[in-house]
C-alpha cells in the first residue's frame, strides 16, 4: 500500500528535479526563556484575518517544510530555550518518524517526500527536562543509496532516474520505513506498507533489521496504522494489519500482540474483493470487530503501459479514484468477542477516499465509524507544482460520522451527510483511554480556515479539539432513525500563525486522569520564517489558551508523518551525562 498522502497537498508523482534541495538551512539562535506563565506569553492563540485566504508563499512555506536533514543527534534541551514550564508530571517519551532525506544534490532530488527515507526521533521527558535523539532506520535501500551516493532502489511515489530507459521494475519496492512508529516488547518499531517492520534499540534508536514480529507475519507487508487497545482486564494489545495482493483482490491480515511480544489472539483474514487496490491505509478495533474502509481506486492500464515502464510516471500515477463509485465498510469479528465465527459484513458508504480513522466504537448496537474522508483523491501533484488553487478543489479532508446497522446491513446517510466541523482536519488521534470504545473528544491538525460553503481549505495551522457525544446521531429519540445535531458540536482550536505548521498532535495522559480529556497535547510546529521547529505543549482541556510550555529547538524537523507516546522514559544510565554538552555542538553524525 501507498504511505500516506493526506498531510501534503502533493500526492504523488514524484520525479528527481535537477535542483538541489537546500539541506541545510541556517540555525536559528538560541531563544531566551520568558517568564514562566500559562499559556507562555511568546505563543498566543494566532488570530485569523477576516477574508483569509492561501497564498503561493503559504503553500511554499509548507511543502518545503517537508526537507532533507542530513544531522544525526542526540543533546539535552537548554532550559534557555524553553518558554513556559513543561508540567514536571510528564515522564515519558514522544516517539516521531517522517522522511528526512529528500536529496543526494543535483539531479537526485525528490519533489514527493513519501519515499524519503525514515527518520526516528525520541523525545524523553522527565522532571521538566527533555532529551532529544534522532536517527535514520538503517534500511536495505538506505544503505544502499548511501553506499551510490544516489537513488537507487525502486520506489512507489517517485520515477527511477535515467530518463527515458525502461522501465520494468513491479517490485518489491524500497521500504522507507518513514511512517509509523510504536514503542512495545522493548523496541522501538517503525512502519511503512511496502514491507516488513524494522526494529530499533529504544535507546540509542541503532536499527536492528527488519522484524516478523516474532514469526507471526508469514507473508506480505505489515501497514504503518495499528491501534492500542485498552481491554477490560486492564491490559493493552497491539492490533496491525496487512494486506496481501491475490490478483486484483486484496486479503486482509489482522495480527494481535501481547505487550510482552506474544500473540493476544489467533490472526483473522478476510478477502476484499476488488481490494487489490483498496488503500487501507488505516484501520480501527471494537471490543467485537476490526475495521476496515475499501477505497474505490484502479489501475490506470494504458499510463502504467506507455509513462509507468518510460519513466514518465511512477507507480502512484497509475493509481486513479473511481469518482461516483461507493467506499466499502469492512467489519470482521474478532477472535473471541461476540461475533467470532460470523462472516465479515461489507456495507457501501457514499463516494470519497479515506486514508485516516478518527476511532470505532460500537453503541446502542450500532457500529460507528469517525473518519476523514475526501470527496476525491488524485496522485499527480508534486511539491513543484501545487499552488494555492489545491486548497479551492475537492481533497478536502472532512470530520464525518458513519452509523452501521451490522444485522441490517444498512448505513443511516442521514447522520454521514454532512460534516461535523466546518474546517478541513488531518492527522486525528484520540485519548489512549477509548481507543476502541465510545470518545467524546477527538484531536487533530485543523486548516486555519473554517469555510461552511466547503469551497476553501488549507493546510494544518493548528490544533482542533473536537467535542462531540458519542451517542450524537447513533442514539435515536424514538421519533425516526437517530439523527446528528452538528449545533452540540464544538470546537477548541489554537492556530500557531501564519508561516506556521503543526505536525500531528500526541496525547499525553495525565497519570490518574479523572477525565477523558485530563491531559496535555504535544507536537512539533515548522517555523517556516526561522527554519526551526518547537515543541509544544497544550492543556488539552483548553487548546485556545495557547501553549503552557515551548521547546524553541535550535534547528529544522522535517514535516513528519506519525508518531506515538509512550510512558517509558527512553533514556540510558547516564545518558544526559553521555550527551553533548548543553547548548554546545549536538551532531553527532552526518549521513550523504
């Protein structure tokens, strides 16, 4: 499967430009911390001017936060740099994975990041005290473009250089390993649908290899979604997904694991038909079902025979949407819940894409599905040729409710319709806390503009709390079918300013939380004005105040894809000790 192309309104189509990309922009100073206060005094909630609208500077500003850093580095946060307080009750570590290397100088230049390769970040907190670690996954086509000092092994979003020679490459494609990342069993793991896992060291993040998971993938890739589960008995499964071509139909694995590595429960498949092609991207769990969507796409035969095999479109291009045809439900029962034994059960939706789930849950015996869909998807934009008219067309990503009748077989289109919040989202994420169970808040990046005529849209400027019942739509008064009352929907949004870019949120439970949403949101913002990035953090039971605390870094992060939390504080015996001196030189390597 692809990688995901949602955060960027660039899909596909990625060709070597002979331009060098800039992969060292300057470092900003260090910033003086201002007095403690919350939210800090430096990171007010941005206003939004009346009649705002994106630019050929907005969009330039974002695509090329998307960038090659070739520095490896491990250092502790100066306090000097800190705005705010980070709340000394976080000990744990943010685990962050992007493509970080873009570029082997002219004429080897990617202008479609998604095959660039996979860079890990650890963030490790602990006492108000932050140290930082990054490092590439040292993959087979990593190391073998190193050792070229080029591209050379075959990729999905991006065309082989070497002009017009032929092309006959149907894979197995280079597994960037750039997209997910999960701490679990002692490792750190890293995802991306065109292969196996790779396994890294949770503290030094040295790559190990690629991992099996303990011999339970027998065959195909595992995809870069999963989902922690949080079970009744108090404890958590790791549940993934992959799917293995069989023609044009797709088999769906599901896979649960045991914290300690072993497997929870016997795996499950299910055949797609016509899913060869389906993009499942991602995918959510019950307590009874796992969740899938089937995305209406083909393969466009006449550009894969005369541009694919000439090198005048990659392997992306050739995928097209079925505009008008129906996205499909998959809902197959777990093993050992209520419906183990049953078929799956396979319900159309209304036409769209979707690449990210918000989270299922199931309710007054319905199933329910929050989900981003768009009404269409395309791969032939790059970041050379998008402009601001992308944010006028339909790749809009839209907060939708789906309400399922399992025994019925039917969708309530009335609750679907419509989207819940007028402003586009992306990259959604929930408390660990309801995973899998009925949630009344939901996070994510959020478009600066909120447009209810859904003709406008933008990129993620900000953070959105997304505030909605759980029952809203899926509980009826006795009158009819349930219906959505979009007016009990709120909005909690901070907007970080103009040239600026927050990457996916994390939440981070605050230990005995009394609520749902008793906690912090923490991500990475690209300052595209200083060519930093900082790290910030938010109450999550009041977004608009702003940041309590902000990590100004002394240097660029990569627009990244996905990331996690975890509770382990991901650092060595005397590793602060073991650090480059505070505030000092931090690299301590440079890859080509």
């Amino acid at each position: 499967m692809l990688a995901n192309a949602r955060s960027l309104p660039c899909c596909a189509g990625a060709r070597r430009a002979s331009r060098q990309a800039d992969a060292r922009r300057p470092r900003a100073a260090p910033v003086r911390a201002q007095a403690a206060s919350s939210p800090v005094a430096g990171a007010p909630n941005a206003e939004v001017p009346e009649g705002y609208e994106v630019t050929q500077q907005t969009v330039h500003d974002f695509v090329h936060g998307y960038r090659t850093l070739r520095d490896e580095m491990h250092y502790e946060v100066d306090p000097a740099w800190i705005e705010g307080e980070i709340p000394k009750e976080i000990t744990g570590t943010l685990l962050r994975n992007g493509p970080a290397l873009l570029d082997y100088g002219p004429g080897e230049r990617l202008n479609q990041p998604f095959d660039g390769d996979g860079m890990a970040w650890s963030f490790a907190f602990r006492d108000g005290r932050v140290v930082v670690r990054n490092k590439f996954v040292r993959t087979k086509g990593f190391l073998e473009d190193q050792a070229a000092g080029k591209f050379v092994a075959p990729s999905v979003f991006s065309t082989p250089s070497g002009g017009l020679a032929l092309n006959l490459e149907f894979g197995p494609f280079k597994n960037p390993a750039n997209t997910g990342i999960l701490h679990w069993n002692g490792e750190v793991l890293t995802f991306n649908e065109s292969g196996l896992p790779h396994a890294l060291d949770p503290i030094t993040l040295d790559t190990k290899g690629e991992t099996d998971l303990g011999g339970a993938i027998k065959e195909g890739p595992f995809h870069a979604h999963y989902r922690i589960v949080p079970e009744a008995d108090g404890r958590r499964t790791f549940v993934g997904v992959g799917v293995v071509q069989r023609g044009l139909d797709g088999e769906i694995v599901l896979y649960e694991f045991n914290e300690d590595g072993t497997r929870a429960r016997p795996g499950v498949s299910h055949v797609a038909k016509g899913g060869g092609l389906g993009f499942f991207h991602d995918m959510c769990v019950t307590e009874n079902y796992y969740v899938l969507v089937q995305n209406p796409t083909t393969l466009d035969l006449w550009k894969l025979a005369t541009e694919y095999i000439t090198n005048r479109a990659c392997l992306a291009e050739c995928i097209v949407a079925q505009d008008g045809k129906p996205m499909k439900l998959i809902a197959i029962p777990r093993p050992g819940g209520a419906a183990a034994g049953k078929e799956a059960v396979e319900i159309e939706m209304d036409p769209g894409f979707v690449f990210h789930h918000v989270n299922a849950y199931e309710l007054g015996g319905s199933l329910v599905l929050d989900t981003l869909p768009s009404p269409t998807i395309s791969f032939e934009n790059n970041m050379d040729s998008v402009g601001p008219e992308f944010y006028e067309g339909q790749q809009r990503t839209e907060y939708r409710r789906y309400v399922f009748d399992l025994e019925a077989r039917t969708l309530n289109e009335a609750v679907c319709g419509w989207p819940l919040v007028p402003r586009t989202v992306e990259f959604p994420i929930v408390a660990p806390s309801v995973v899998g169970r009925p949630h009344t808040h939901a996070y994510a990046g959020c478009s600066a503009i909120a447009d209810g005529t859904r003709s406008r849209f933008g990129p993620n400027q900000g953070w959105v709390k997304i505030t909605c019942d759980p029952a809203n739509g899926v509980v009826s008064d006795g009158a009819g079918p349930a219906v959505c009352d979009r007016a009990a929907v709120k909005e909690d949004v901070w907007l970080a300013g103009p040239r600026r870019f927050p990457m996916e949120p994390a939440f981070v439970p605050r230990r005995g939380a009394a609520s749902e949403d008793d906690g912090w949101l923490m991500g990475l913002v690209h300052d595209a004005e200083t060519q930093t990035a900082d790290l910030c953090i938010l109450d999550a039971k009041d977004l608009a105040a702003g940041p309590v605390a902000r990590v100004r870094l002394p240097h660029a992060v990569p627009m990244q894809l996905h990331g996690s939390w975890t509770d382990a504080h991901l650092v060595g015996e005397g590793d602060g000790a073991a650090a480059p001196a505070v505030g000092g030189p931090h690299v301590v390597n440079r890859v080509r």
